[in-house]
C-alpha cells in the first residue's frame, strides 16, 4: 500500500513503520507523547502501521497512558495530514470497540477494509508455500490428510481465528514430528529429509480441538 501511494504521489517515500501498544506507550507521565512523536518522525512521508491497535484503549494500570498516546497520535495525524498514512489494524470486534472510545478517532479512521478469512485451500496454500522456503514437500497422503484439518478448522473459525499464524504453527508441529520420525533411520537422504508424510502430519480431531481450546 506504500508503494502504491508512493506511485499515486500521495507520498514521497512509501516505506513503512509498523509499531504497536509496546512501541507507543510509556510507563511514566510525559514519556508516551514522546514514543508517538518518535515513532510519527520515523514514518513521515510513509505509512505508520498500528498492530492490534485496540489494545491502545485499554490500560489496566489506571493511568491512562494508552488514551495519552491516542491522543498525541490523533494530533500528530493533523498536523501531518499531507505526508502522513496511516492504518490501525486489529480483529473487528476490539477494532469498532476502538474507534468508538474517542470521537477523533471516529472522524479520522473513516475507511474500512475487512479481511475475511482464508479458505481451507488457501490455508494449504499458505502450508506449502512455507513448507517449500523451507525444502520441505508433502506426499499426496500427508496433504490429505492435511485438508482435513484445514476444513475442520475453517468449519468451526471464529472472530479471533489466527489463520495463517495458526498455519505456521501447524507447519513448526509436522516438522517436529517428522524430525522425530527420521531420527532412527541409519541412512537418511536428502529426500527422506525433505518429504513430509502422512505420519508427520498430527491427528485431525486432536489438532483442531487444540487450537479453538479456549
């Protein structure tokens, strides 16, 4: 999106700086205007991606240092209206909760985009995209076997559904197991090394209770 504005000449540079709650809140009175400013300099002329900004609304130490940064925010984006994007992200429920704890906010983030979540064949997609980074590949029975988890997961998704990170952390589980399967072969090859089989892949009832757990 930096790039686009860039080429549409919106602005001049197009990088991006990401930051979330950790990187705009201080713990004492007077620092938190000076992280957002900060962090504001370093994305002038760019984009200023805020990560799961809904946690700035809330602040449980009852000094309202995350409402402090809202603020400073809020005036750093008029004052730098012409040079300055930027985009708050978070899951939508927390996000409207957000937007509506201060009216600036409501005025300023006037724009909305939803990302659904991603289908089951997107979702394998995903799996082998990082499966191939990292030299892996899947037999025909272990993406099989695969799908099922995938269309499990999909079928009971709900609002806080981590998609791909729940993908990436299926893929760290399958390597596990297979690292544990090859260990007592006495020869192992580069393809024994790099195929995943149906073995590797965890148990299908078992791995889609463990991600909706709570």
């Amino acid at each position: 999106l930096g790039r686009i504005y860039k080429h549409l000449g919106y602005l001049s540079s197009g990088h991006i700086v990401e930051t979330d709650r950790a990187g705009l809140v201080a713990g004492y009175v007077g620092q938190t205007a000076l992280k957002v400013d900060e962090v504001v300099k370093a994305a002038i002329n760019g984009v200023l991606f805020i990560d799961e900004a809904y946690a700035l609304a809330k602040d449980d130490s009852g000094k309202d240092f995350g409402n402090e940064a809202i603020e400073t925010l809020l005036k750093r984006m008029e004052d730098h209206r012409d040079d300055l994007a930027v985009i708050a992200a978070g899951y939508p429920d927390e996000m409207k909760t957000f937007i509506q704890s201060n009216p600036g906010l409501q005025s300023r983030f006037n724009r909305y985009f939803r990302f659904e979540h991603y289908t089951p064949q997107e979702m394998m997609d995903i799996f082998k995209g990082i499966a191939k980074k990292a030299d892996f590949a899947l037999t025909a029975d272990a993406e099989e076997k695969l799908q099922f988890i995938f269309d499990g997961l999909y079928e009971k998704r709900n609002s806080t559904f981590g998609n791909a990170r729940v993908v990436r952390n299926i893929f760290e589980q399958v390597i596990a197991i297979q690292a544990n399967r090859i260990v007592a072969i006495p020869e192992i090859t580069k393809e024994i090394l790099m195929a995943l089989e149906e073995a590797d892949i965890p148990e299908v009832k078992e791995t889609i209770q463990k991600v909706f757990v709570f």
